[in-house]
C-alpha cells in the first residue's frame, strides 16, 4: 500500500475528486491531507473522510523538521499538491525527488510561475485572446511550476465569455483527469 498525501490551500475540489477515486482502493490510499490555512474546504474533506490533517504556517514551512516528521510518522510515500500555494521546502522536495506531483491550470510554460495561480492564471489567458486553454501535470522541483510535464490536456476556450467561464472549463478536466494521472504516475513508480 502507498501512502499519499495530498497538500492544498482552498476550496480542496482536487483534493475531493482524489479522496473519491482512492476511497478503498487496495493500493494507494489518502493518508493525510496538509493546508496552509484553517478554515478551508480541503480540511473539510478530510474531515469528511477521516483522514487526518496538518495544517502548516509560513514558519513551520520555512523550518520544514515538523512537516517532515509528520510525512514521516504518518510514512507518506507520495505527496500530491492539488491547490498549494506555497512552495515545498528545498529538504523536502529532495527526500522526495520525483514523488511529488502538481497541477496547474494552463498549458505550462505558458501562464506559469510565481503569482500564478487559480484565478490569476484564468484571467491571463482570458486576457491573452488565447483560443485554447488547458491544464499541465508535473513533477515538482524547486521552482513554481517547473518540473517535468507529465500529461498536458487542451480545451477550447473560444466560445468563453469571462475568466469564470474558463476556471470552470478548466476545472471539469482537471477533476476528470488528475486522479487518473496520479494513479498511472504511482503505478509507474512502483514497477
Ligand atoms: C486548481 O485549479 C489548481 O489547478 C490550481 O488551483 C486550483 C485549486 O482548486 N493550482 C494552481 O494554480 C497552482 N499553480 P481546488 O482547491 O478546488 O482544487
């Protein structure tokens, strides 16, 4: 069994979509779920499905020995950001080269980088005249939304009249696709 823990900062609509497909699945299973804010949709679903939760201020990132003690006592073997906000502490991101996974909702490189986030990002595209939008999964290394691209998905976004319209475009295929994803990505770790 692979234990995986999922990190985010808000609303936690990946985070759900993830606790629903993992729920009783013999091989990975969601065992802790990590926020940087209190009272957060995220915390919520953990709640709801029992999973315990942690919840980290910018010193406990900065001095990362409680969030990797927490990883390990609770043995995680995976970390899946799904809306974190911050970046993941340089110890951390080394302990777990190549088990940490994150989901962006552009066609990265493009609308990528520090400040671009949920909303931010959904604007800039809209913005841009872009016709096709689109969402990026990768690896995480120390910089914001660098790593390797491991599934990139496109959707029209043409007939979108406002940024809202293309977050909740953006939204169903990430739902629709990261917990596929995840679990090829752990699968194909383990063989
Ligand atoms: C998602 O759209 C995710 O792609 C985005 O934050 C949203 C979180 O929504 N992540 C980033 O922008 C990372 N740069 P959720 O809390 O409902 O899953």
């Amino acid at each position: 069994m692979k234990k995986v823990a999922i990190f985010g900062s808000g609303r936690g609509s990946n985070a759900l979509s993830l606790l629903e497909y993992f729920d009783e699945n013999p091989d990975v299973e969601v065992s802790l779920i990590v926020s940087n804010k209190k009272d957060t949709g995220i915390l919520q679903h953990a709640y709801d499905y029992y999973i315990p939760s942690f919840v980290v201020d910018k010193y406990a990132m900065e001095n990362e020995k409680r969030l990797s003690k927490v990883l390990q006592d609770e043995q995680i073997d995976y970390i899946v950001l799904a809306g974190f906000l911050w970046l993941i502490p340089e110890n951390i991101v080394k302990k777990y080269e190549g088990k940490i996974i994150n989901i962006h909702p552009s066609l990265l490189p493009d609308f990528g980088g520090h400040g671009m986030y949920g909303m931010n990002v959904h604007n800039a595209v809209f913005n841009s005249g872009n016709k096709i939008s689109g969402i990026s999964i990768h690896e995480v290394n120390q910089n914001y939304d660098d790593g390797a691209i491991i599934y990139q998905e496109e959707c029209e976004i043409s007939d979108c009249k406002s940024p809202q319209e293309v977050a909740a475009k953006i939204l169903e295929l990430e739902h629709k696709n990261y917990p596929l994803v995840v679990d090829n990505w752990i699968k194909s770790k383990m063989s």
